[in-house]
C-alpha cells in the first residue's frame, strides 16, 4: 500500500500530535489541562439545539441536502450580514454554505489553484491556509506577520512571480493565532493588491464575534470593492459555541462562491438539513452575548497570571487566544514540552503555526476559570 506522494509532502497536523501526547498522558494517570485547542467549552445556545430537534423530526429534513443550502439558510446569512455588517449579500448568488470553515478554506484551494500557482498565506496562521494548497498540489507562499506591523502581511514585499503566480490571499482578522486584529488600512490594501495581481481575497471571519473591550470587528466585505475581488468564511464554530454541528458559509464574490460549489458538488453531498434550519435559526437570534464576556474574563486572568510570572504579553482585543513569548532560553517546542512534562498542561507551540510563530505559545481560554486559575498556577510552579 502507498500513500499518495502529496500526502507525505505534509506536516504532521498540529493538532492530531497534541491529541496523541495528551491521551499519552492521561492513560498515565496525569490530570491534564488542555489549553492547546481552541472549542468552546459552553454548550450551544438552547433555542438552536431545540429548533434542531424540532427540524429532525421532520422527514422532509432527512433526505440528501442541496449543496446551494437551503433557502432559509441562505436568507438568514443574507439577513446577519445586513443587520451585522450592514453588507448586502444576494442569498441566490453570494452564499453557499460549508461543512465548517476548515473545509470551506481547504476547498477553495481546491476550485482556485493550479500547479504552478501560489496561495499567500499568512506566517503564523491557521494551518489549513498551507496544507491546503500543498495538498491541491500548488505553493503556499509565507506572508510573515510581525508584531511591529500590528500583525499585518507586508504586501508591497510580495516579489513579482510570486504575485503573478498567486491566486488566493488568505486574511484572518481577528486573527489566530496572534489574537490582533485587522490593522487600519489593510483590508483596503488587499483589495488593491489583488485587483492588480488578478487575484481572489479570502477573508477567514471565524473569530468577528468574539471580541472585547466593546472593540467590533468588521467584515472584509464592508470594504469598498472587496466583493469584487474576495470571499469571507464566516463560520457559527467559535461564536455560536457550534464547533461539533459543521455550521459555516463561504459569501461574496459570485463567481468564487459559483466556483466552490461547482467543486462542491462533486465532494460531498451538503449539510444535514435540520442542521441547515437550526443554523438559519442561530443567525436570526445572534451570537449568545455572553460568550465574550466569558473570555474576556479568562483573558484577564491569564494575562495577569503571565505577567506575573513575567511574561511581556498583550491582551488580544479578539479571539479565544493569548499569544505570548516563551520564556528565554526556550524554543517554541522545549518551552510546550515542559509544561506537558513539569505541570500536564497542554499550550501549543508558536512554531506549529510557521517559522515568524517561533518564540512565541499559544494559550486557548476554551477552559472554565477554576480550570484556568489551577493551569496557571501550575506553569507558575513548572517555571
Ligand atoms: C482561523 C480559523 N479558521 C477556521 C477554523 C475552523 O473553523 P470551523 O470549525 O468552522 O471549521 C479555525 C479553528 O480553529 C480557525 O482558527
């Protein structure tokens, strides 16, 4: 048996890894506190758990699903983004939803990419935004992020083949892992770039609704033109606290969206559609307004904690992330491999999301705060 050759090109994924070494530990007899994954600890909101129920039981619900989504879905993304975003997106043409963001931005490399094109990805990033233009069989090409650019790709430094050959630009504000958000300029920036180099934008939404110190965060499509030249993932996981239920859309640009669901329709066969009405219901009521404030409060308590350590960390205005440097005289990885080994808490290596995360961790606040405040306790004792 032989795996195909684009499968071994890939990194181990970030995430499969922390799952082993954490069962590793457990099997021992270790209590761990896993701080690596970034899923919302808070049940879904109860009316949408009831409208699934309700939606289940309808027979009509259970036979194969349409990819373009049903209507009722598509009018309620169309109705968040005008109420939201005060974005007019057309629910025939502009929306389509996806099995979770992941696999809408996986798929996108999939409709856009050929072999000898590029997807700019950001450095750190969500890693999909590399692994899936590998696994298309194209390039991903590394935009750093730095602290001294508040996080933002430099895109006057994007070389002349690389951006002839680029056909997607991935941006994610608020951003994982670095918790910034989208600095002044730059989403009007990207729209430039890309109408220049002829390419499509795609703006990755998943954490606009969970943000704090009454900071909002805008859409990419509230900026001039950016329909034109881009797409957002907006996905329910993060904010709706709806990471199991596979809920996102891919909105926009007509023709990127016609695109994706044209691949789509040979991949997979679309979202259950009781999930489908229940999503529609989740969008009509909002994100639960607490959600925020519940992290806000567990941002504090580690950031505090950190600097009491002596950590030099900001407090993200966005996320569900702290991103803070290690401790010097460590490596991303020695610094992570301590903590599991000294305390059994789990924080993910900065360098697991590209070579510019190196130097720095990245703490998940998806804990309750007893869980939170003993955590830190242990990386205080560990250090
Ligand atoms: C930036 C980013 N995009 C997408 C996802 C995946 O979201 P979904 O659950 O909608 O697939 C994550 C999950 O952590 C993420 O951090």
């Amino acid at each position: 048996m032989q795996p195909s050759s684009r499968l071994n090109r890939l990194p181990p994924y970030l995430f499969a890894e922390l799952e082993r070494k954490i069962a590793e530990k457990k099997a021992a007899g270790v209590d761990v506190i896993s701080l690596g994954i970034g899923d919302p600890d808070t049940p879904t909101p109860e009316p949408v758990v009831d409208a699934l129920a309700v939606a289940a039981r309808d027979g009509a619900t259970h036979q194969y699903p349409s990819n373009r989504g049903r209507p009722e879905l598509r009018e309620a993304f169309a109705r968040f983004y005008g109420r939201r975003f005060g974005v007019e997106l057309d629910p025939e043409t502009e929306v389509v939803p996806a099995l979770g963001a992941k696999e809408c931005v996986f798929n996108l490399n999939l409709a856009f990419l050929d072999p000898d094109s590029v997807a700019l990805a950001a450095d750190p990033g969500y890693p999909v935004y590399t692994g899936g233009p590998l696994l298309a069989g194209a390039e991903a090409v590394l935009m750093p992020l730095l602290p001294e650019l508040g996080f933002a790709p430099d895109l006057d430094a994007i070389g002349g083949d690389v951006a002839r050959r680029a056909r997607l630009m991935y941006l994610n504000y608020p951003n994982n892992p670095t918790g910034a958000i989208v600095p002044e300029g730059l989403f009007e920036r990207a729209v430039e770039f890309a109408r220049e180099h002829d390419l499509l934008v795609v703006h990755d939404a998943s954490y606009t609704e969970t943000t704090f110190d009454d900071y909002v965060a805008p859409s990419f499509l509230e900026t001039p033109g950016a329909k034109e030249v881009g797409v957002e993932v907006f996905s329910l996981s993060k904010g709706w606290n709806m990471t199991g239920w596979r809920t996102a859309a891919v909105v926009g640009n007509a023709e990127a969206v016609s695109a994706y669901w044209r691949l789509k329709t040979n991949m997979d066969s679309g979202m259950f559609e009781a999930v489908q009405l229940a999503a529609a219901a989740a969008l009509d009521a909002g994100p639960p307004q607490q959600m925020p404030v519940i992290y806000q409060r567990r941002r504090d308590l580690v950031c505090a904690a950190l600097r009491e350590i002596g950590v030099d960390v900001t407090p993200p205005k966005g996320t569900i992330y702290v991103w803070a440097p290690v401790p010097e005289g460590h490596t991303s990885a020695s610094f992570c491999e301590l903590v599991l080994e000294e305390s059994g808490v789990v924080v993910s290596p900065g360098s697991a999301y590209g070579p510019n995360g190196e130097g720095f961790f990245r703490i998940s606040l998806t804990v309750p705060e007893e869980r939170l405040t003993e955590a830190v306790e242990r990386l205080r004792e560990s250090l």
